[in-house]
C-alpha cells in the first residue's frame, strides 16, 4: 500500500543523508618520501602597515637608552642575566615597552632616530637595522620587538572557526588548523583555501594537506592576516539544503503510517 512505500522513501531519505562518504582524511601521507627543504626564514612575515610592534632598547646602563624608550620606564619590567662572555645585561620583560604601529607607508617614527623604514623587513633584521642605528649613541645596545596583534582567521569546517591572535607571529597550517580544533568530518583536506595581502594585493592559493608537498610551499608558514577556508563536501552542502525539520516530517510520518496499519490490521481481524 501507499503508506508503506512513504514510510520506506522515508528511511532512505534518512539513511543518504546521515551517511558521509569515505573520504582521505589522513594527513601528510607521504611525509616520508618528502625532502623538507623549508627553511626557518620562510617562518619570518615581512612586516607590514598596521603591524605593532613592541620596541624596548636595553643596555647595561639603563639610563643611557631612556631617551630610545620614550617615557617608558619601569625597573619591574627589567631582568638581569648574563651574557655568554660572562657580562651582566639587561633584558626587558616580553610583554613590556613602548608601542609603534607602522604607517602606510611602511614607516615607524623612532624616537632619537626619526622615521625609520620597514620595507622588507622582518622581526630579525629590523633588530639588527635599529641596534645599528643606536650602536651610533650607545655601545652594545641590545633590541627586542614584538609583534603584538599578529592574527589569522580560520572559516568553513573546522569545530572552532574564528579569528586567532598568535603571541610570536610564528605559526604553521597545521598548527593553525590545531587551534581552530582541526577540520570536522565534513571539511574537505584536499582543496583549502589560503587568502594572502602581499603589499596590498590579495593572493589565494589551494592547498592539499593529505600530501606533505605543502610543507615545502610559501603557505606552510602562515603570515600576518591570512584566512584559512576549509570548503564542505558534497554532504555537507547537501544537508544545507535540506529543510532542517525533514527529519522531523519522516518521523511523524512513520509513527502515523505504524498506527494506520495496526489499526487496519485489527480491522481486518
């Protein structure tokens, strides 16, 4: 009878749509046959406008680089250690110091020195290009930057989509991905997509992470404001379009057609 071909239409309904197809969810299976040629300075994002940057300038006397600190002074902020040659040195805390923000025109304003460029540069040679700078005032002065609001974003199937902020600036994919609290069954590890500003231009680029070839790209090593989207499969897109009480229907629909039958059965007895 009718009713039964409705309650058995409605069981494979059920049944396509909660099952999700095999699918590669093994990552870097090749791992072992790949060279990792990546080095730690594909690790170092350029600076860019509108990165801050924590600067503190230490030395062994620290009244002599007050005026590379602007106003900022707080001895609690301050730690001693030792040198490899045996000296006492200085060292600020990693959170602590004056803050600059680079202009749009790549430019920090640094105080004795005046405007000083950032074109190019990363934490590390930014270190070396200010301490020469003040080397010019100060002898053997030491720099430490931070980057304060290095940030990505991660989107589409992963359990905790959102916006990070990463303390060192230095982050993987995977590591990304990891705090985003990896990709759920339905995200599709073949085909993620990376979105990148490269000096005002947005770039984007596919990345299949079931094979270690990425480790070895550009992309590996994350930069300042890239968008991570990991697309749904087919299932996944399927199920959106689905009204959400269909389950509902087939199930309210069965218990009827289950109480029409028992009911014709006893009728027939």
């Amino acid at each position: 009878m009718n009713i039964k071909k409705y309650c058995i239409y409605g069981a494979l309904s059920l049944t396509v749509f909660s099952c999700t197809p095999r699918q590669e969810i093994n990552y870097m299976k090749d791992i072992e046959s790949i060279a990792l040629d990546n080095s730690i300075k594909n690790s170092r994002s350029n600076l860019q406008p509108g990165d801050q940057l924590i600067i503190m300038v230490s030395a062994k006397d620290l009244d002599v680089v007050k005026p590379f600190n602007q106003n900022y002074s707080s001895t609690s902020t301050v730690t001693q250690y030792s040198t490899p040659n045996g000296n006492s040195q200085l060292q600020p805390a990693p959170d602590s110091g004056p803050m600059y923000t680079i202009d749009t025109d790549g430019n920090i304003d640094f105080p004795q020195i005046g405007q000083v460029n950032t074109k190019d540069e990363n934490i590390e040679t930014l270190k070396e290009k200010l301490a020469g700078l003040i080397s010019t005032y100060v002898k053997s002065p030491v720099v430490n930057i931070k980057l304060i609001n290095f940030k990505v974003s991660v989107l589409g199937e992963v359990a905790k989509p959102g916006t990070y902020v990463i303390p060192d600036g230095n982050i993987t994919l995977l590591q990304t991905l990891g705090l985003a609290g990896d990709l759920t069954p339905y995200g599709v590890r073949n085909n993620i997509l990376i979105v990148r500003n490269v000096d005002g231009k947005f770039t984007q680029q596919r990345i299949d992470i079931t094979s270690a070839q990425f480790i070895n790209s550009p992309y590996y090593y994350m930069k300042q404001n890239d968008m991570i989207y990991v697309q749904p499969n087919t299932v996944r897109e399927k199920s959106a379009r689905v009204d959400p009480n269909t389950g509902l229907y087939i199930s309210v629909a069965s218990v009827i057609a289950s109480l029409v039958i028992g009911v014709l059965a006893l009728t027939k007895n």
